[in-house]
C-alpha cells in the first residue's frame, strides 16, 4: 500500500543540483525551496523508495577527485578541465578565478551511465511483458539501456541503466500509460468454474496462457484476466459456464503508473478507439537477456513441463464408456504383444 510522505533533501552534497531536481521532479514529487540548499518533497513513499535508489547511484558516480572549470575566453577558446592542483599557462589566470573547492565544483563524466527508476502495477507491467515484449526491447536497444525489474508486493519497480536512460525511461512510460488506459484486470475463482470452465482454462495454460489478446495468470485459488475489457470479460463469462445476462461486470481498472515525468516531458497518450494488443512477439532469448533483467519468476508463465502436465489432466477421463474400452482393448494387445 503506498502512503504520502513528506521529505528534505540536502542538495548542497551534488554536484548538480539542477540535475538532483530534474530527478524529483520526473517523479512526481512537489519541490518547495528552503534556503540553504535545502529542498521539501512531498508525493509518494512508493516513488521515494524508487528516486532514493537514484540519488545514490548520482553520489557514487561523482568522482572523488576535485575538478575545476575553466571558462571560455572572450577569443573563444576550448574550455578545458584540470585538476585544481595543476599549473595554469592561460595568461588570463588571474581575471578567471577557479570555483571555491567544494563539493558542488566537483563534476561528473558525462560518458557515466545513468540510472532512472519509476514504478507501475504489477498487472500492467504483465502484461506489457507478454504481449508487447518487442516494443519494450526495442525502446531498450535503440536507446542502448538496460532494464532491471524488482517486485514490490502489488507494484513493479523499473530501473534503466545507460546513457540515455533519461530518453528511454519517457518512451516506455508512453507505452505503459496508452496500455493502462484500455486494459482491465478480472478474477475468477478456481472454485467457481465447473467442469467446461476447467477444461477451457488447460487449453488456454497450454497456449502459453493468452487468450486472443486477455492474458490469463493462475495465481493462489483464483484466476487473473488482464486485457481489454470486453474481451476479459467474455472470457470470464466462458470459464464461469453461465450466460452473458446473468453475469456482472465486475473487475478493477489498472493502476496508473505511479510515477510521472515533467510536465511536457511525456505527454499522456490517449487509448485509440478498439485498441487491440497484437499477440506475444517471438524474440531470441539472447536479445531479450542482454537488456532484460527480472528478479523473480513470472506466475503468468509456466513451463512446457507444467503445461503437458496440465493437459494430460483435461485428457485423463474418457468422455464415454466406448473410448475406455477401446483405450484398455489397446493397451492389453501391447502388452500382449510384448
């Protein structure tokens, strides 16, 4: 469950703190100044525990060693960057002062890496995982980044890694936010389902768990359909055996992404009207590894094991009498054989 939480964050240990108030900012946090490099946030815990994981990754990037800026000449010469304890051979030494040695004259590479984090639902990220995997690699690679994923109870952590992660992080945010407009998550109790619903929910597991474009997760005694709402729906109506009039619409609409940029930074992406997720991309297991990191297994994806198992127990009974005795006719004629 998040809560509201309210935070002070000392800049004057960066060495950008137009950057440090970027980063809050792209998290949705509220900035109120109070003097002396110090700054209030207000907004989510969710989204604190997120930009916390960021602004360390910003300390540990700055180098130890101090650095000094030497402006440009009025000739227009090729600023350069010393070490404070170095000669100077520029004769306008003594009309540019260096920067007072502090912690805030100290700068980073800019061919560092940087790590931008943010969280969405759990259901979301699910689905996005399953069924639009291509686009989410391709916003990986083209922006040379790599995702790591963390589950956080009911929420999904994401933390890109690159140098343009920044860039990446907005890209993937618009996809998220345009499927979370259109998508809807509905349960099904196991114990609800009679016999027709069972038998339907082993050949969907056996389909790589998606059903047209609803994906299905079995999860403790219940069954989750994320997807579309008309077709979650219809599908809930099949697996529970009763007619379309007799049913509720019921179910919960996905959590909006819990973290925002700017203003202007990502712009919100309205749902296109009979929005319709193409089906699971098949992509190379190297591709995907190389940029895709998850801490924990998916419970929406089972095994070829798992799913052979799951058939064979739809297929154990014989629908009549006259198969079994043609399935124990067959079977005493091998051993006969034999």
């Amino acid at each position: 469950m998040d809560l509201p939480v309210v935070a002070t964050v000392h800049l004057n240990i960066f060495s950008n703190k137009t950057v440090v108030r970027d980063l809050l900012r792209s998290h949705g946090f509220v900035l109120t100044d109070l003097g002396s490099d110090q700054v209030r946030v207000e907004g989510s815990y969710l989204k604190l525990k997120a930009v916390k994981a960021s602004l360390e990754q910003l300390l540990d990037s700055q180098t130890t060693t101090d650095f000094t800026q030497v402006p440009k000449a009025s000739t227009g010469a090729i600023s350069k960057r010393h070490n404070s304890n170095s000669s100077v051979s520029d004769g306008n030494r003594g009309r540019n002062k260096p920067p007072h040695a502090s912690p805030s004259s100290r700068t980073t590479f800019p061919s560092r890496a940087s790590r931008e984090s943010f969280v969405v639902d759990v259901d979301l990220f699910r689905y996005a995982d399953r069924l639009r995997k291509e686009d989410i690699v391709g916003i990986l690679k083209n922006h040379d980044v790599n995702m790591e994923v963390d589950d956080i109870g009911e929420s999904i952590n994401i933390t890109l890694q690159g140098k343009r992660a920044r860039t990446a992080v907005g890209k993937l945010q618009s996809l998220l936010n345009d499927l979370n407009n259109s998508l809807r998550t509905q349960e099904v109790p196991l114990k609800d389902m009679d016999h027709e619903g069972k038998a339907l929910l082993g050949k969907i597991r056996n389909d790589e768990n998606i059903y047209n474009s609803v994906l299905v997760c079995l999860i403790n005694d219940k069954v989750h359909l994320i997807g579309p709402s008309g077709e979650g729906f219809e599908l809930k109506e099949r697996l529970l055996g009763r007619p379309r009039e007799q049913s509720g619409r019921t179910g919960r609409t996905l959590v909006r992404s819990s973290t925002t940029r700017d203003r202007g930074a990502v712009d919100k992406i309205s749902p296109a009207a009979g929005y319709s997720p193409p089906a699971e991309p098949k992509l190379r297991a190297a591709t995907v590894s190389r940029y895709f990191r998850r801490s924990r297994s998916d419970p929406c994806r089972r095994s070829r094991e798992e799913r052979v198992n799951m058939q064979e127990v739809v297929n154990r009974t014989p629908k009549s009498p006259k198969k079994l005795f043609s399935r124990i006719l067959k079977f005493f004629n091998i051993h006969k054989g034999k």
